[in-house]
C-alpha cells in the first residue's frame, strides 16, 4: 500500500500503532477525521512518506519526535489539531 486516503470519515478514537507497519506509505491523510488520543510513535516507521496531513484532528499530547525520521516528506500538514507541548526539535531533520 502506498497510497492511504482517509479524510472526511468518520472513523473514531485512536489510530492504531500498527499504521507503522505500512512502510511502503507514501502518502497518508488523516483529516478531517474523528481520531483522538497520541499520534502513534510508529509513525516514525513510515520512512517512504511524501505526503502526511494530520488536520483537521483531534490529537493530543506532543508530537512524536519519530516524525524527525521522515526525511523524504516534502507535504506536512499539522493543523488545525489539538497537539501540546513542545515542538520536536527533530523536525529540523526534514
């Protein structure tokens, strides 16, 4: 799979951690949807992405440092969302 759409739906709760197993993801858009709760870590994992939109959420908490390990985005979309704290400072690998 590399290619995972997910916008206007009306899923709920948390995304599973198992979403890092999709290595092969170039692109992933996550919002507009009902996912709440911590951007899994795992996210890290999906070092093909290209493309990631996490917004409009409703994630929590910070956002993983893991995100620093996806050096081949050149599209991050972060807002609107509901992510606190600080900003990883591994952003500055992208």
């Amino acid at each position: 799979l590399t290619f995972l759409d997910l916008e206007w739906t009306k899923f709920t709760g948390r995304l599973p951690s198992e979403i890092g197993q999709l290595t092969a993801l170039a692109f992933l858009d996550l919002g507009p949807a009902g996912f709440t709760g911590r951007l899994p870590s795992e996210v890290g994992n999906l070092t093909a992405l290209t493309f990631l939109d996490l917004g409009p959420t409703d994630f929590t908490g910070q956002l993983p440092s893991e995100v620093g390990q996806l050096t081949k985005l050149t599209f991050l979309d972060l807002g609107p969302t509901d992510f606190t704290g600080q900003f990883p400072s591994e952003i500055g690998q992208l």
